[in-house]
C-alpha cells in the first residue's frame, strides 16, 4: 500500500529539488527533521509519493527494476530541464563553501563539492578547496586530499601559504614524515615560496624519525636554493637531533655557521650544545661554554643551569657545582628548587651531608624554601653518616611544615637509633610519626621491639605486632588509634627496662 506523506514534508522536498537542484540535502534534510520531528525520513520505500530524487538519495541502496530505473532516470533529466529553462541557479560561491564548512561529514563535504564543480558557469572558490582539503586531512583521507590539491593546481588560484602551514601540521601529528617533506616541494608547484616557519615545521617532523635525519638535514642543505633562509630555530632543531645522536662534531659546525651567517644563537642553541657535551662527560667544556654565553650577553635559563649542576655533582666536582649555585642569582637567574636540591644530593652522595645542610639552611634567605625532597635527600644522607640526632632534628622541622617523610626514611632514622642503643630517641620517632597519623612499616615495628623486649619475652612481642596488624587500615583510619595499644606496650617497657 502506498504510504502517503503529509503534504508539507512533500512540498518542502518539491521546492528543494527545483531550486537547489539536489545540492542543498544537508539542508533539505535538516528543515524536514526540525519541521517533523515525528516522522523518521529513513526507511523511505519506492512506493512513497516524496519525489524520486529524494528517495534515492535517501536510499542509496534501492534497487530498481529495469522499467523503474527507465522511469527514474526520466523524472530526473526532466527536473533538471526544469531547472535550466526555469533559471535557477545552485547558489554563490560563498554559500557553497558554508556548505561545506558546515559538514561534519568529511565525505558528504566532499560529494557537495564534486556536484557543485560540475555544474556549468560556476567555479568553486579557493576557500571552498581549503576547507575541504584541511577536513579531508583530519580526517586522514589523504588520498581525497592529494586529489583535491590537483585539482587546485588546475584552477589558478593564488595559494596562501597557511594552507601547506596547517598540511605539514596535520601530516606531522598523523606521523607521515615523507607526507610532510613532500608538502615542501608541492609548495615550490604552486610558486608558494616556503617561509623558515615551513621549514621548522617540515624539519621538525622529519627529526623525529632516525631514517629521515639525513634528508633532514640535505632539506636544510638545499633551502636557500629555493629562496629559504634557514634561521636560529632551523638550526637548533638540527643541532639537537645531532646532540643526542653524540655527533658533537656536526653539532658544533651547525652552531659555528650561524655566526658566518650573520644569525646570532640563542639561549637554546647554548644549551642544547652544554646537554650534549654533559652526555659525553665534557663537563669543563660545557662550564667554558656557559662563560662564553654569559660574556657575550646571554642569560641563562634555568634548565641550563640544572643540566651543568647535575653534570658537575656526578662528575664529584663539589666545589665548581657549590660556586655556580652561587653565581647563578649575580647572573640574572634565581635558583629554584631544582637547583638546590640537585645539589644537596649530590653533597649526600658523596658523604658531605654536614654541607649539605648549611645549603639547606641558605635556602630561605635566598627566596626558595626546602620540600618534600629536600628534607629526605638530607635526612637520607645523614643517617648514611650515622648522624642520627642531626637527622632527627630535621625530621621533627620538615613534619612541623606539615611534610610527610617517606617510609624509607623513618625506617632508616629508627634502624639508625637501634643499632646504636638510642631506643628512647628511637621510640620518640615512633611517637612522632604516630601523633601526625602516619604508620611505620610492620620491619620498623620488629627492630623496635626486638629491641627493647627480653629474650624470653619474643612471644608477647609477636602477639604484640599481630594485635596491630590485624586491625584494617585504610586512608580514613586514624593511625594513633590503631596503634594505641602498642605504643603503650612499647612504653611500658621502656620505662620498666629504665627502673633497672
């Protein structure tokens, strides 16, 4: 039985097809579905009275018997001679490119724009193929984007290079390195001059692949052939890529040519050649270097400074690592906590944590207050020196700062106590933590009560530690409560072991 449609919806698509000529179904179907929320247009059978062009567009997938095809293809010649000799016309150029910039459908932009290209007299604008070619990239449809990019060389427009800009991006991103060198010379093509900002972005995509450094570096090569200076950044992109491949040699060259080109280098450039010569351990060089950057003007930053600090602490170089710390404020650049605490470890590492703490102690009155890390690098290294009492003083200041210290390091402060009989003040780090709810580990519990209990008393011990353990502790439990029982044994034997 055939379904009859609401007059409306019918006389919508009727106009639709006469004046678009079947490019506005975007937005012939949206008036529909907006005006008839009712009425799905999906499913829409041969036997409906919506004209033909409408239904089969709607159902791509209909199949026609031969006299019906005869008949559809006859409707449609005839609407299209209506067209014609009625003089509409499909639309602007400007309210085609709304068209297809509107689409979320890179595919269904693409259809608007291939019947839009065929009809006579009309000619796509540029910013219709750039749309359609940035829509067709994201959606990595490069095929349909090389496609379209011939038939916008065909069409005699004038390119604007933010087009090839947003291409290179988009093939970088995808991680399609030969894509982007190729966007390179398809700009040349066009007469498009390449800028350095081109270059960067095409260099930059192909560094970061080992197997096209080389025609990375034969693109930098080449550029100036092609009207392309290649600038600071270009040069850095390239010298970094050497670097961390140890080719120092190449790195230097590339850093030297600047001068002869006139181009300064920047803070960057400097520092990527002090990273490089710190991964050979050339750490007197990279100082020489940093001294070179200073007298020629340049301020450090803050990453530089960090790179020769780690460099200088591993190389045990102590006193050079201490003084550049010093500088660094004098020079233009505040150490931050970075700084100081790359040093602090390096003093702890080499058993000069009593140094280690006079850097901690200068690090308020130079603006930068000591952390979490600061606290239990230096607490670390003062228990490895088996300055134990210095330790526990800087445990009971970095907890009145509210800090937590890392189990690891309680547990090495009480072993510490332990091992040379200081079971009270072993005990008072016990009660420390338990009072800020934090929990000692269950090995600290054993060395602290095998500690201060008899030899014949191991058994009360393990019942002891059994009778905390069993309580569940989660993030809402209050530590000095699941260890009330046991802080008070531990107490208790204490004080009786002291009446002896």
């Amino acid at each position: 039985m055939m379904h009859v449609w609401h007059p409306r919806i019918i006389e919508v698509c009727h106009t639709f097809d006469r004046c678009c000529r079947f490019t506005c179904y975007f937005l012939r179907d949206t008036m529909i579905e907006k005006l008839f929320m009712r009425r799905p247009l999906h499913r829409i059978s041969k036997s409906s009275t919506l004209p033909w062009s409408f239904i089969l567009w709607r159902n791509p997938s209909l199949h026609f018997s031969s006299s019906e095809s005869s008949h559809l293809q006859s409707q449609l010649r005839n609407q299209e001679q209506e067209c014609s000799s009625s003089g509409y016309f499909i639309g602007s150029p400007a309210r085609v490119q709304k068209l297809i910039a509107s689409q979320s459908d890179p595919l269904l932009a693409k259809e608007i724009f291939d019947f839009a290209a065929r009809q006579p007299d009309f000619r796509l604008s540029y910013a219709s193929f750039h749309i359609l070619i940035l829509k067709l990239a994201r959606a990595k449809q490069f095929t349909l984007v090389d496609d379209v990019i011939i038939r916008l060389k065909s069409s005699s427009y004038s390119i604007t290079p933010s087009l090839f800009l947003n291409l290179i991006k988009i093939y970088a991103d995808a991680d399609i390195p030969d894509k982007a060198l190729r966007t390179f010379h398809t700009m040349l093509e066009f007469n498009c001059k390449p800028s350095p900002k081109h270059l960067n972005r095409i260099l930059e995509a192909l560094v970061s692949h080992q197997d096209y450094i080389r025609p990375a570096f034969d693109l930098f090569k080449s550029a100036h052939r092609h009207g392309v200076l290649p600038n600071t950044k270009s040069y850095n992109i390239l010298m970094r890529v050497f670097c961390l491949n140890g080719d120092l040699s190449i790195a230097y060259s590339l850093f030297n040519q600047m001068f002869k080109r006139d181009l300064l280098p920047d803070v960057e450039s400097y520092r990527i050649l002090m990273q490089g010569l710190c991964r050979k351990s050339q750490v007197n060089a990279a100082v020489d270097l940093l001294d070179d950057m200073l007298n020629k003007g340049f301020v450090p930053d803050a990453l530089s400074y960090t790179t020769l600090l780690n460099a200088l602490c591993r190389k045990k170089k102590l006193r050079e690592a201490y003084k550049l710390l010093c500088r660094m404020k004098v020079k233009g650049c505040n150490p931050d906590i970075v700084h100081y605490n790359t040093v602090i470890l390096g003093f702890c590492r080499e058993g000069r944590a009593a140094d280690a703490c006079k850097i901690l102690e200068d690090m308020p009155s130079n603006g930068c207050m000591p952390n979490l890390v600061s606290y239990c690098t230096l607490v670390g290294g003062l228990c490895d020196q088996g300055m134990h009492d210095e330790a526990k003083t800087y445990v009971e200041e970095m907890v009145s700062k509210g800090f937590s210290p890392h189990v690891s390091v309680s547990h090495g402060l009480i072993k510490g106590f332990c091992s040379i009989g200081k079971i009270e003040e072993a005990c008072g780090v016990v009660e420390l933590l338990l009072k800020n709810g934090k929990a000692p580990h269950s090995d600290t519990w054993l060395i602290i009560l095998e500690m201060i209990c008899e030899e014949t008393d191991k058994v009360r011990t393990q019942n002891a530690l059994q009778d905390i353990l069993k309580m569940e502790i989660t993030r809402h439990t209050r530590i000095v409560d699941a260890a009330a029982y046991l802080e008070g044994y531990v107490i208790g034997k204490i004080r009786a072991k002291s009446r002896r």
